[in-house]
C-alpha cells in the first residue's frame, strides 16, 4: 500500500504530485451542484429501490439522446457508483467457480466484485506495442471453458486509455453470441475519446455496446456511471441496463435487499439532463490537451515508451525499471526535488498474469496542464537518479 | 410482492395508509440540512474508502459521549447505510456454507446479505407470548454446529420492538465467548427505547454490546446507521466497528473495493454531533405516543393481540386469520373504506420456518398519531368484512 507513504510524506511537508488516481479536478456542473443549494426534501427518506423516479427518467432521456430510443427504465436499476453495478453483475451472472474474461491490463477493483461472487477472472493479454488493442479472435476464444459466464471490457479502457474500434466491439459481441455468453461493457468513460487518433478515425468516437444491445438482448449488459463524466466521483450513482428480464430481476432484488441509494446523490443526479454540450465540450479539449502534454513529456525521457492514449484519462506507460512498485515506493519515501515528489500507480497491480506489469505503470492526466509539465519533470529527474543507485 | 397492488390501489384513487414500511417522517435535523445550504466542494469527489475524516471523528466523538470512550476511528469502516455494513460482516465472517445465528422473527434483508456471502441463517424461536424476549440459553446452543460463525442480534429488534434486558444481552456474550463466536449486534434503533415498561427497567435504556467489547475484543462487532436515528434513510451512512484488527482490515478492503461512500451524505451525517439532545428527547416522546395509541386501539380489535413493544417503531401483531399474506393482499386489492385502506407486511417474510407467522403482521408506526387512528379502525373494520366471507 502506498497510501501511508504518502501521507507520511505529506505530514513532513513534501508536496506529493497524484498522478495515481483518477479523482478528476474539473468542476462539477453548476446545474448538479444547485440541487443542494435548492433543497427542500424533509425528511431525507428513502428512494425507491430501483432508483428514484426522476433520475430513471433522465437516465432513459440521457440514452434516448445518444440514439439508443429502445432503452427503458425498467431494463435499469441505479447503483451506488458503477462499482455497486460491478458486483450485482458478477453476483447475478456467476456461480462460485464461474469465470469471466478480462483483457489485462484491467482495472483492480474488477478482482473485487468478482472477489465477493466467487467468481475467477481469467485473463487475456494485451499490449503495450499494439496500444492495448484488443488481440485476435482466436486468442480470446482460446480462454473460453465451460466455466466461462461472460467477457467483461472497459471501453474507453481504465488503465490503458484505449479505445476500441467499432471491428473489435464488433469481435466481442461475435464471440458472446458464438459462445452464449455476457457480454459486460464497462462505459463508464464514455465520453472521454479524443479524435483525431491513428487508430480510432476522427469521426467515429466511442463505440457502444449499446448500439448492439437489441441484437444480442438476452446476453449485453451496459455498466455505467456518472462519476467521470460530470466529475461528480463522490455522489455514488450508477446504472446496470439489460434486455435480459431475468437477470435484471436478480440484480432489482439485490437493490431491494440494500433498500436505496442516497436520494441528494440521485437527485443531483437527475440533473443530467440540464447540463449543456457545451461542458462535455469543454472538459474533453481540457483533457485532450492535458494527455498530449503528457505524451509529449514522457516520450520524452530516455527509456520512457508511452503510446498514445484514445480516451479516458489514464495511460499505461513502460519505465527503464525492473520494479515499478519498487520505484514507486523510492518516489515517496526517497526522492525529493524542490520538497516535491510525484505518486504513480504500480503496473503489477492491474495483471493478474505473475510478473507482468513490473516495468510499467499506470498515470492519470487529472491535474493542470502546469502541474503534469511539473509531474514529468519530477518522473525524468527521479528516473535519473533511481538508475544510477 | 405488494408493492405494485399498492401502486394499482394509488392510481386509483385509493389512499393507502402505510404501516408496512419503516420510513419515518419526523424531520431530519436542521443542523444535518444546513450542509445543503452551505455546500462549497467543487467538483464533489471521491471521499476516503474507510471513511471521511471528518464524519470518523464524529462518530467518534458519539460514540465517545455515550460512555464508550475506547472506540476509536481505526475500528470503523464507513458503509453505505447499515445494508452494506451488514453485507460486509457476513462477507468477512462466512465462508460459504457457514452458518449464522438469527433470532425467529427477524429482519428480512438478513436473508439477502448472507446470501452474497453463501451463508445459511439458522433461527432460533421467539414467542409472542412472551414478548418475543430470547429463549433460554440452552435453546440456543441446541443450534450450535462445527458450521456455526456468529450470532447475528438487533437491539431493539426489527420487526418485534422488543429491547432486550441486559441479562439477555450477557446471556448472548457468555455463548459467544464460550463456543468463540463472533457476535453480531444490529444496534440502529439504539436511542429508540420508551421507559417505562414492565420488562425493561424505566432507568435501564437500551443495552448496548459496547459495553461488552473491551471484554470479547476479537469477537463483537457493532452495526450500526444514521438512517432511523437521526431520520435520513435516504443518506446512506452506517458504520460497522470492531477490535478484531483482522477482521476490520477485511472489512476495509472492501471499502476500498468500492471506492467510497458519498461525500454529501457523509458530510451531512458528519454533523451528527451538532443535533441537540433535545431532537431525541422530541423523537422520542412522539414515537412513545404513537406506540402507546397503536397498542391501546389493536388490542381493542376482537381476536388481535399485540404486545407492547420495547422500543424501535415497530411491533409483531396477531391476527384472527390464517393467512395474513392473502389478508394483506386482499386490503390493497378490495377492501376500501370511503376510499381508504391501510397496508401491512405480512409475517411470514420475517420468518424462515414453514408455516410460522402466517397470523401475524408487522406494524410500523411512522404515522402520525391522527393517521394511525384512522389505521387502527380500517383494520378493525377489514376484519371484520374479511372473516364473514
């Protein structure tokens, strides 16, 4: 854990860069925010199990929006953050044993909620010279077993910042409905893929599984959530949709089983609706720039291989070091420039494949433009000295 | 389910009086809504997983007050209201197939957070006869196997009202040291306690298993939750705390699994300290007068017997019927006096023996005095249509 190394480090009054976490700094819509301002609701009672009315509602106009009209409110139950969605999924999908593929690198807490059902991930790799795209049909299918309950991707991908191609979702819904299996679609970033790319044509944007779902209804499950996208990590609502009446009734038993979800935090939530094109505009370019400062940055450093990021906010990136949890640990208790340090996310811990990972690691681009300028600068200096020890 | 004859009952035209649901209406306190009206974060982020600082303090500082003095932030973990606290102790507690104690009738979502973890509940009686006070200890240990985990207890109890005396809660500390049980206590209607009664003593108050943690540090854990106390079910703010430093840093694991409660509610249940001693002293004079109207007017029906509850809000109800469940369904469905009903939960959900609570129902009274009243006499006269048909 390098948590209390950091706090350590703080408490003896060095700043700490956090480019480990993806707790973004962009503003919370001010349409969210006068939710709290107008409150009038006493008491604060419970929220239908489901969800509140009124964000179900906004939820359905929000899909409706984005071209998906077949999307109803009684295919969803609202979650506390995707992360609640997560674990109804694996818990309604899988039997203890039951196994779900993953493309690894992938994010952490995945081993979590497959942790509570039981349920074992097994993973397919990929790469950091192909950007983390997806590999080949064959590769994937090689995993399947009678175990195997479902694929589950993160599109754009937390850590790796890609961005499938419409051909690759288009391989994982084929491979789903080949082999009778879920196909669970982590969207949570949807919004964060920025054109023009090499690999994901200008135009195109972020490919939904949504755009699949009446195909295969029985079988795609969207996870979703609003905490990136309005920047609102800290009111816990997310949302699972499925055509597939049986599961959803399991997963609408489970929200019953923990009775609501805050009612302020769905109440902002609501608001989604109100908050204008004009932000996500805004926070993408904001993003956009903040990635390319950092691409151009890291490349930078001699023995630094960072490809470019699609979407998301967050990129894997290959140090000249054997042991990146090591290096990130030297970060915080060692390494010192102007009493300032940066803090990165190990590589290791988003394989579950022994030794993979070790010489990457994972960056957030959620802070300014200066301060990642800064970030790199400490990373390149902190390079230079932990080589030569 | 109920729920959607209610609704059918609502649209058209029916006034429903609910006496099925536990959510209060008393006004949740002015020093917890003024966090609304003040609110300044932005954007509104990611708390920590145990807890935010501020509300671990609070608690503790509650906690503090009420004569446990030992209780310090490290042994809590910060949940998503008593659900989640609930869902993670059986986690942390049961492998699946472990078996946990519960006492006969109990609450219903038990039955859904041991099922995440793939525990069985195994139920031990109680009477209404005898107020539905615990059976004797050997009764008790009769239901003891090499499976047997914990005793899972809720003080004062959901759905009886019962608070236990304090050779109770001893007799249950003695077979948990004894047979090196954990000891689950559910203590979320703790201030809610109406002196005097004839079996609680007036000066006693709930006895809270506090007191006993110093003594069986590695087996009692605490489950507690704003929701009722402070009438803010819908924020979802509970704590679990224990000594057992195994088991809390299993607890937080899955904290940090699902990243963070929500950040507005946790600040609002941060002001916990701040509501005056004279909010309870309010509460609970009216809740005392709603029980003592409740009781005087049900034990006035021919054929109902209703024992006085203890404390909670609720009481188990016998009825002259034989299946409450269809009697339930048949107040939503046909019975309407001047275009009113009331809506009860049927007893049998609160038990897993077969055929046990079949003539009793479960009464909340979150009901003004005036609407409980009216309650009182719709059942009055329900009954007697329902048992010449």
């Amino acid at each position: 854990m390098l948590v209390p190394l950091a706090n350590e480090a703080k408490k003896a009054g060095v700043k700490v860069y956090h480019l480990n976490i993806g707790d973004p700094d962009i503003e919370t819509p001010a349409e969210m925010l006068r939710v709290l301002k107008d409150w009038k609701t006493n008491p604060i009672g419970y929220a239908q199990p489901q969800g509140d009315l009124e964000l179900l509602e906004s939820l359905k106009t929000y899909y409706h929006r984005l071209g998906y009209g077949f999307v109803e409110t009684a295919q969803m139950q609202v979650t506390n953050g995707g992360s609640e969605g997560l674990m109804m999924a694996f818990l309604a999908i899988c039997n203890p044993g039951d196994e779900v593929i993953v493309f690894e690198p992938f994010y952490a807490n995945y081993r979590s909620y497959a942790g509570v059902a039981g349920a074992k991930l097994v993973s397919v790799a990929t790469v950091i010279n192909s950007g983390f795209h997806l590999s080949k049909k064959s590769q994937i299918e090689r995993q399947i077993t009678a175990r195997t309950r479902a694929i589950l991707y993160c599109n754009p991908n937390n850590p790796t910042g890609t961005a499938y191609l419409r051909e690759e979702v288009e391989m994982l819904v084929g491979i789903a409905k080949k082999h009778g299996l879920f196909l669970l679609a982590d969207e949570v970033y949807r919004e964060f893929v920025y054109p023009p790319s090499p690999r994901n044509g200008a135009s195109e944007g972020q490919v939904s599984v949504l755009g699949y779902m009446q195909k295969l209804p029985e079988q795609i499950v969207l996870l979703d959530s609003l905490s990136k996208r309005y920047s609102v990590c800290g009111i816990r609502i997310g949302v699972v949709i499925s055509q597939n009446q049986e599961l959803m009734a399991g997963v609408k038993l489970m929200g019953q089983g923990r009775l609501s979800s805050g009612l302020v935090d769905q109440k902002i939530a609501a608001k989604l609706t109100e908050v204008p094109k004009s932000y996500f505009a805004k926070v993408q370019r904001e993003y956009q720039k903040r990635r390319d400062v950092l691409y151009a940055g890291l490349n930078k450093i001699p023995g630094v291989k960072a490809p470019k990021p699609e979407g998301a906010f967050y990129m894997m990136v290959e140090l000249p070091v054997k042991d990146s949890d090591d290096f990130c640990r030297w970060l915080l208790t060692d390494f010192r420039d102007h009493g300032e340090t940066v803090m990165l996310a190990p590589g290791a811990g988003f394989y579950t494949s022994k030794g993979k990972g070790n010489n990457e690691v994972r960056v957030a681009y959620v802070l300014n433009q200066k301060d990642l300028k800064r970030s790199v600068e400490l990373l390149k200096k902190a390079l230079e000295v932990y080589l030569k020890k």
